[in-house]
C-alpha cells in the first residue's frame, strides 16, 4: 500500500519538460548560450559572458520541491557542486520563482539556504521574474545545463536518468551533468547532448 501511495503522489508532482520546448529557442544544443545578468544572493551581478573561458553549469532550483531534496538532502547535488568547481567548472545555481510562489526567496533567504545546505555552488542567481528561466526554457527543478568554454552549450535536460525523489535511486543513476562534464573535459564528443527534465515545474 505504501509503495501504491507513493507512486500517486509521485505522479501527481512530477513533471517532465523537454529540453526543447516554445521557450527553449534562445538556448539550443550546440549555439551559442543566451547571455544574462543576474543577482546573487549576495547582491553581485553575475553574467554568463563573465565567465567565458570556463565550462558553466546552470541548474534550476526550489528548495521546497521534493526532487530538488532528494539531490541536497542526499549530500549528491553538493557533491557535483564541489568535485566540479574544484575542477574550475562554474556552478551557478538559478531561482526562478515568483514572489508569493513555492521556491521564491529574498537574498536573505537564499544565503540561509546555501547555509542550511552546505551547498556549494559559485554562486545561486535570483531570477523572479522568471526572464532567465524563460529564456532557456527551464521547466522542472531541477533542469541542468552545461555550457563549454567557448559558450556553446553542450548539453540541456535532467541531471540523471533515474525521474524520481526516491534517494536510494542515486547510486544506480547514470548522472548526465558529469558525464557530459568529464567526456567534454577530456577531449571527447558529449555522447548524450539532451535528455527530457524531470521535477517539480518551475514556479513563474
């Protein structure tokens, strides 16, 4: 019964965006990323363009939804988030929620998150007008994206292949971030560039 009850709650809250959809236009895989400047939660500006030069990973975010817990209360998002970022990789992560909205927070807010949960992102973006989120067509938390050194952008979809909030399903998930991460690292074709997103839907 348990397991049955589950799965309807699952089915009830998941949801699947494609990676390209009627707001993903401006960001398709292989062109050019679409440029932006947002807030952190520290009140600093950051573009992507500033960070040209280096691979960027953005990754969508609600702390409230529950497969966006499953990645951080796991300890498994601040893991990608430290190996890579110790490798030079810049991991911003983004909040598109809107005020009054699941998800939405101050910048005061969003420093306490990054506290509570030891993340550790370059930096977490506040978006709540949700510009950036439309402009690359995020549409469930968490939607990750990684854009090379030259801007283009390599990959667009779900962090893994495992479209659940279960934890125990992340040590058998094939994580498409570092996949992408490592082969484009060293030298060698992306060998999946896109994947259907799984997750709470943003909350513009």
């Amino acid at each position: 019964m348990a397991k049955i009850m589950q799965s309807i709650a699952l089915g009830a809250m998941l949801v699947f965006g494609a990676a390209t959809s009627g707001w993903a236009e401006d960001a398709v895989v292989g062109q050019p990323a679409p440029d932006f400047t947002l807030p952190d939660a520290n009140g600093q500006s950051q573009s992507l363009s500033q960070h040209k030069g280096k691979y960027v990973v953005l990754e969508w975010f609600n702390n409230e939804c529950p497969f966006v817990k499953k990645h951080y209360g796991s300890g498994n998002m601040q893991g990608l988030q430290a190996a890579y970022t110790a490798k030079g990789v810049v991991w911003l992560t983004i909040a598109s929620s809107a005020p009054g909205k699941q998800g939405y927070m101050t910048p005061e807010q969003a420093q306490t998150v990054i506290r509570d949960r030891q993340a550790s992102q370059t930096a977490l973006l506040l978006d709540p007008d949700g510009a950036v989120g439309h402009l690359y067509g995020a549409k469930t938390t968490p939607h990750l994206f990684v854009i090379g050194p030259d801007g283009t952008l390599l990959y667009a979809g779900a962090i893994d292949d495992k479209p659940s909030y279960d934890q125990a399903d992340i040590p058998g998930a094939t994580n498409y971030v570092a996949q992408t991460l490592d082969e484009a690292m060293a030298g060698r074709p992306v060998s999946v560039s896109q994947t259907t997103s799984y997750g709470c839907s943003v909350k513009y």
